[in-house]
C-alpha cells in the first residue's frame, strides 16, 4: 500500500498477526526459590496458575493465547542422552506435560532457549545441538520459540540463527520463531536494509534493542529507538505479517508506570504492530491495568490485517509527538503523545497533510480509550493531551467533497 518492497518471508505461515500472550521473564526473572517464594518463582504451578487465569478472566477470548516460560526453566546439564530436560524440582511433571495442560484450556505453549553455549541465565543453550533440541520441542509440541542470544559471538549469528531456524522447520511442527540476534548486534541492524532483510527471511519476530525493565524511563528509552519517521525506514519496512520487530514485554499490571503511562506503552505498542506480551501477575491485577489491557478497539489496532508497522508523523524531536499507521480499508489510526513532565497539558494537532498515505478533508474520528465518537473533523484534528499521557483515535469514513 505504501508502495515499499518487501523481501522474501519466512513462509511458515505463523504469526501473520502479531503474536500475544503472557511471558515470564520481566515480572518474575530467574527466581528459582520456591521454598521462600512459592508464588512467584519459576515453576510448573506458576505457569499453570497462568494458564487458567488467561482462559477464564477473558485474556485469550481477546487474543492473548500463547504461555511463554522464559529463561530459567532447564537444568545445566543435558541428559544422558544429550537432551535438554527441565528443573525436575520445579517442573516435576516435564515441559510436554506442562505443555499438555496449556493446550487443553485451547491455549498455545512458548519457551524460550539460546542460539550459544549457555542461556544468559547460564542453563543448557542449543550450540552443537541443533536438530536434537528442535526435535525435543516438536516432540514436546511446542508452538513458539524464543532464542536469546548470549555466549555466542555476534559474528556467528548470522550463520546460526538461519541454521536452527532451518532444523525447526525440519521438525514439521509449526513453531513461531523469536530471534534475539540484532539485540546482539552492535548495530541492531540499523541503516541496514540488507540486515533487517535477512531477519524477515528467517525469523517470525525479533528483538532489535534492550531489555525492557519496569520503568518509565525504559519505556522512554525503547519509544526512542522506535522514533521511525517514514514507511521506507529500513525496521518499519521489515515489519508485515509473518514478520515482525519486538520491542519487549508490555509493563501493564506492574509497578513502574502511572496509569496513564500504562495507557501509553499500550497505545504506543499496538501502533507499532508490536507483538503483545504481558508479563504480570493475572491472579491479582489492578482493574485499570485490565482495561488498558483488554482494550479491543487498540488490539484490533495492533492486530490489524495490513500489519503495517506505524511511525512517528509529528513532532518527533519534541515533546508533543504523533504516531501514525495506516489500517485495512484506508482507515487510520494514531496516537497523540505529550512527554512533558510537568504542568497540565497541551493540545495536540493532527493534520492530513502529515498523514503520509492518503489526504482526507473531512474524516470521523473515535477516541479509543474513551471508546467514543468524537464527531467529524476537516483537514485537522486538536485533542488536549495531559503530561505524560496519550489520546489515541482512528479515523475513519472519508467524505469526499462534492464541488
Ligand atoms: C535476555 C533477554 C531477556 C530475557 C533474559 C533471560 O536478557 O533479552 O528478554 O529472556 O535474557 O535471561
């Protein structure tokens, strides 16, 4: 639609939307001690605990559907056999019986795993194993993959990361596969059109930039990376579906972010085509954070068929920023962003001369936090924006003018 060429995809048919669900890593690390923290360290029950919670309080009903265990899961040793094999302490029942009990509440089993010799964490990583470690996860029916790259030199991923990809689909299971390999890269692929290339003809997904920690200012720092301003930028055109960038986990239902911070990494996620993964405690989460989360007027923004990767339209040196992507049918959605860290608030001016895609004079706008018709506009939209906040809208309905 915008008219940039995109290169030859995995064609795994996975992930044409961008993948959600819960994932372990940023709330709960590599806590592994359940005898003074049984509800929140690394174990079959936390995982389970999850699992029920996303298939009856409505989580996978509005789209979250895949259980993702991240590091910390495996022993530091392989098997007699030279297989990769869970904690027996905390996963006494195995990972396919675990995996098991997430398909039978109709939910999808992720874990996680490392392309070098060890995890970051320091547990069995997949080097010289290759097609024995892809095997297990078929044979444990795995349907997501993430693979972290540490203890192993950027130089070799390239190499790597195509080559476990090529034994996963050897598998012949399904498997959606997460590539940690440009966060690794001292470049992250940036200016690079080439690298990002070889990430769409590899990976379903990947993380270009830092961890997110749960903060404000990692939030910040993250938006900065993702300050993309054109449809031709080498990461906005990488994204579509079946491949997409990650720019880690939502920090929604945690401690670092006010409500209205909690809105905006929402807001700013979903119109980047982010994939969705929370990373909270569902068995005890704050009614705000829930709402924020099961917004489906925002997911169906991120989940969006076109699978257009949005991009800052306005204001992107400032303080006073707009985010802007084009959705299926030639609607619009955009998210009007104030940084200012004091006083009120500001208004904000969208026009259709900023909109790089298509020129409307008279449009409807909705508001999708509010989940209300904010009425017709022509040419322009202004909506007061409070510090530290965001509006977000969709644009639909063009009138064409009849001279
Ligand atoms: C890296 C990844 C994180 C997490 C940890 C686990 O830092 O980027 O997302 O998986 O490793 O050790």
């Amino acid at each position: 639609m915008l008219g940039v060429p995109t290169a030859v995809a995995l064609e795994n048919g996975l992930a044409l939307t961008p993948p959600m669900g819960w994932m372990t890593w940023q709330r709960y690390r590599c806590n592994m001690d359940c005898d003074s923290d049984p509800s929140t360290c690394i174990n079959e029950q936390l995982i389970k605990e999850m699992a029920d919670r996303m298939a009856e309080d409505g989580w996978l009903e509005a789209g979250y559907r895949y259980v993702s265990i991240d590091d910390c899961w495996m022993t530091k040793e392989r098997d007699a056999q030279g297989r990769q094999v869970a904690d027996p302490k905390r996963f006494p029942s195995g990972m396919a019986a675990l995996g098991d009990y997430i398909h039978g509440k109709g939910l999808k089993f992720a874990t996680y795993g490392d392309i070098g010799a060890k995890t970051c964490q320091g547990f069995t990583g997949f080097q010289g194993h290759f097609e024995q470690d892809a095997q297990t996860f078929a044979e444990w029916k795995v349907d997501y993959l993430k693979v972290d790259g540490c203890f192993e030199s950027p130089k070799d991923m390239a190499r790597d990361y195509p080559a476990f990809g090529a034994a996963l689909n050897q598998t012949g299971r399904p498997i959606v596969y997460s590539c940690s390999w440009p966060a690794y890269m001292p470049s992250h692929c940036e200016k690079s059109d080439h690298c990002m290339d070889s990430l769409v003809e590899h990976c379903n997904l990947w993380r270009n930039f830092d961890d997110v920690q749960d903060s404000w200012d990692s939030v910040k720092s993250i938006a900065n990376f993702w300050r993309r301003r054109n449809a031709s930028d080498e990461m906005v055109r990488a994204a579509g579906p079946g491949h997409w960038n990650d720019p880690d986990m939502l920090l929604v239902g945690d401690f670092g972010l006010s409500p209205s911070q909690e809105q905006t990494q929402f807001a700013l996620w979903a119109i980047w085509a982010a994939p969705l993964f929370m990373s909270n405690n569902l068995r005890d989460i704050k009614q705000s954070s829930k709402e924020i989360l099961l917004n489906r007027e925002i997911i169906a923004v991120n989940q969006d068929l076109l699978g257009h990767q949005g991009f800052c339209v306005g204001g992107c040196d400032g303080d006073l920023r707009i985010w802007a992507k084009p959705l299926v049918g030639g609607e619009t959605a955009a998210v009007l962003q104030n940084l200012q860290e004091g006083g009120d608030g500001e208004n904000i001016t969208l026009t259709m001369a900023m909109l790089p895609w298509k020129s409307r004079r008279i449009f409807k706008a909705r508001d999708l936090f509010a989940q209300q018709d904010l009425g017709l506009f022509r040419e322009e939209l202004t909506l007061y924006v409070h510090v530290n906040s965001c509006r977000m809208v969709r644009l639909s309905d063009v009138i064409e003018m009849m001279v």
